[in-house]
C-alpha cells in the first residue's frame, strides 16, 4: 500500500513538473507585448528635443561645408534622437554617431542638451511631422522627401483624425516653424480640418491645386507673424541629396482630397522642391499609405510600423 502511495507522490511531482516545464516554455517563445510610448515621447518637450536636434544637425553641417543629409524619417524614444536615411553617408557631424549600415546616426538626448556652437540656422526639414508610434518612440517622417505627393487611404474618420493631427502639429509645433498649410477644395470646409481650434495666420485656403499652387509658384510668401530675419534663414535643399540650398522660401503643406486631385499629368510640376501634397483617400502617389480602423498606419516603402497613428495619440 505504501508503495502505491509513494508512485502516486512521484507521479504527481513528474506531472507538475512537466506542467511547470510547460509554462516556462510557452511564456519563452511568447513574443512580449510590445511597449507603448509614454508622456515624455509624446508630449510637447518631446517635439522641442527633436526641434533642437534637427536645428544642430543643420548648423553643423552647413558649418563645416558638407550636404544635409537625406533624411526621411526621425524616430525619439525619450533618451535618443535616431535620424532615418535613404542612403548611406560619409561620416557623421556632432553628436551623432552612425550604425554598421550607415542609414541611421543617433544622438543621446544628453548630447543634445549640451550647448553648441552659435548661430545654428532655421530649420530646413520643417514638414517632419509626427505619423505615429513604433512601439515606445515616436515616428516622424519628412513629408517633402516624397515626390510629388502622399496619399493617405483607410475609413474617412481615421484619415481625417489622422490628418488633422499632422496640420495641428505643423502649424503649432516647433519643428514646423514658418512652414504654411493650404487646404483644397472640399477640405476648407472640412470642420475636422479647419475648426476653430485650428485658426492660424499660417492656413490658407484654395478652391482647386492650381490655384493653391499658383500662389507659391511666384515671389517667396513671407508667412505672417514671422520675422523677415528668420524668414530669410530658412535653409531646403533641392531635389533630396543635392548640396544646393535655397533661401527665403517658407515651406508648404497642400492636403486635397482623392476625388478633387488633377489626374491629367504635370498637374503637380509647379510644386516647389520642399513643399509637399498630402491627399487624402486613395491616389497615385509616391508614398501610398494606409490608416487602419485600429489605430495602425501602414507606410508602405518606407517600412515603418505605426503601430499607433497620429490621430489616436491625442
């Protein structure tokens, strides 16, 4: 009797620890839940850092003679500034430091605090604007890289949320600065989009593209509010990797909706290197993307995994 007594004890033990066994394994080869961004990358001393760090890499490199690089995208974690480009570079300014690949240079946030030389110019990538979160950081993408346009596709609130949060962030934001914003067509009546939360100097309105983009395609339009000085300071580069700059142009944001962009080719020629189209709905475009019911916000080329979109972060 004492013996089946002792079988069954050893038999429960081996039973245990096989289910013990189990459950290390599973919560091994579970993939863990991937972490959210928090406050300090969200809010807005998180765009001041970026601001900062996009301010210095300019001023370096105009400094020491060498071409701004071509950046696409920015990615902030809240201890790091990682700058994403389309190709690989020669080297990194300070404080940056480069990957094996080259494609992307990272700064600390404490590098970035540190003083640095005088007289660093107006920001020359000023429609990077917040898209999302990958995971904990927060993902900024330089809307000018894609040429001629974006197209953004998915259910119309989400693009709509979505784009009303990329608008706030350009004319309030920072990193914006002096860039304007016009909304074409159907979209200047779009409450989403022109509320009166979102009265700005800096937004303008047009009844079709030709017109939003005959107003740009003239003299450089100093935007209202802004110092002739800082307007004057505004560095773009031409054509993405080109070590040409130009001055006096203040940057500009057209949104249009899919059903009212010209579909008869050159429509977009006059758009000036810098400026960027943003439609809204599904379109031929450069960039192709797609907002997710969900909260996610498919980039299509550029590989970046949104995970929550701009429109869900407010």
């Amino acid at each position: 009797m004492i013996w089946y007594v002792a079988l069954a004890v050893l038999l429960g033990l081996a039973l245990i620890g096989a289910l013990a066994a189990l459950v290390v394994t599973e919560k091994r080869n579970r993939p863990p839940k991937p972490a959210t961004a928090g406050p300090a990358v969200l809010d807005r001393e998180a765009l001041d850092v970026i601001d900062a760090g996009l301010r210095r890499l300019t001023g370096e490199c105009l400094r020491s003679g060498r071409a701004l690089p071509d950046l696409y995208g920015v990615l902030y974690s809240g201890e790091r500034l990682d700058l994403l480009l389309a190709g690989t570079e020669d080297g990194t300014p300070e404080p940056w430091t480069a990957d094996e690949s080259g494609e992307r240079w990272t700064a600390t946030r404490e590098a970035l605090e540190r003083p640095g030389p005088e007289g660093e110019p107006a920001l020359p990538y000023a429609l990077t604007v917040t898209v999302g979160t990958v995971g904990p950081d927060r993902a900024l993408v330089d809307l000018s890289r894609a040429t001629p346009s974006v197209s953004v596709a998915g259910p119309e609130e989400d693009v709509r949320r979505w784009a009303r949060a990329v608008v706030t962030e350009v004319l309030t934001g920072p990193v914006g600065g002096l860039a304007e914003v016009t909304l074409v067509g159907s979209l200047a009546m779009d409450e989403t989009l022109n509320g009166a939360a979102l009265r700005s100097s800096r937004l303008y309105t047009a009844a079709s593209v030709e017109e939003a983009l005959a107003r740009t395609a003239g003299a450089p339009v100093a935007p209202s509010g802004g110092a002739a000085s800082d307007v004057t300071q505004i560095f773009r580069l031409i054509e993405g990797r080109s070590q040409v700059a130009v001055e006096g142009d203040a940057p500009h944001l057209f949104l249009v909706d899919a059903s009212q962009l010209p579909r008869r080719e050159g429509a977009l020629d006059a758009l000036r290197p810098g400026d960027a189209v943003l439609v809204l709905g599904d379109a031929p475009a450069a960039w192709r993307w797609r907002a997710g019911a969900d909260g996610t916000l498919d980039t299509g080329p550029l590989g970046l995994r949104i995970d929550r979109h701009a429109g869900h972060l407010g």
